[in-house]
C-alpha cells in the first residue's frame, strides 16, 4: 500500500475523532460558563442514554445470536447436529 493511500484512508477518522474532541471542548467550556448546551434535563439525557444503550446492546446480541448468513445457517445446523449426535451416545 503506498503512502498516499495510507493517509488517504487514516485521515478521516482522524479528523472525526478530532472535531468529536473540539465538541466536548466547547461543550464543557459552557458548562462551566453557566450555560446548558444541551435543552433537556439531566433525567431526560439519562434516559435516553440508557434506552440508547439497551437498544444498541440487543441488537448486537440479536445479530450475535441469530444466523444472518449462509454460512452461519450452516453453522447453526452443524453444531446442532453435533449436539444431537454426543446425546445419543
């Protein structure tokens, strides 16, 4: 892989992770300028972070667990048979 490519595919999430950083920068200076960034409560933002979180969590249990793919249907039939075959033994 050349140079150019190198930096061509690392600079985006570089810049991403920098402008995420200038944002909470700017959101704690005005915290602590008195001034609520944000236009709900603080029982308002919990709730949407835990709901947020169980969601995103299910749904990579879900994804985890189920088979989305050929191969993991395979898979699933496989293992499945496997723990068929050592029972009847």
């Amino acid at each position: 892989m050349s140079e150019e490519k190198f930096m061509e595919v690392s600079s985006r999430p570089a810049w991403m992770m920098l402008a995420l950083l200038i944002i909470g920068f700017l959101n704690q200076a005005l915290i602590l300028l008195g001034y609520s960034p944000l236009p709900f409560s603080e029982g308002e933002l919990e709730t949407l972070l835990v709901t947020g979180y169980n969601i995103t969590v299910g749904l990579i249990v879900w994804y985890k667990n189920m088979p989305t793919s050929k191969e993991g249907r395979i898979g699933t039939a496989v293992t499945r048979q496997l723990k068929k075959d050592k029972g009847i033994q």
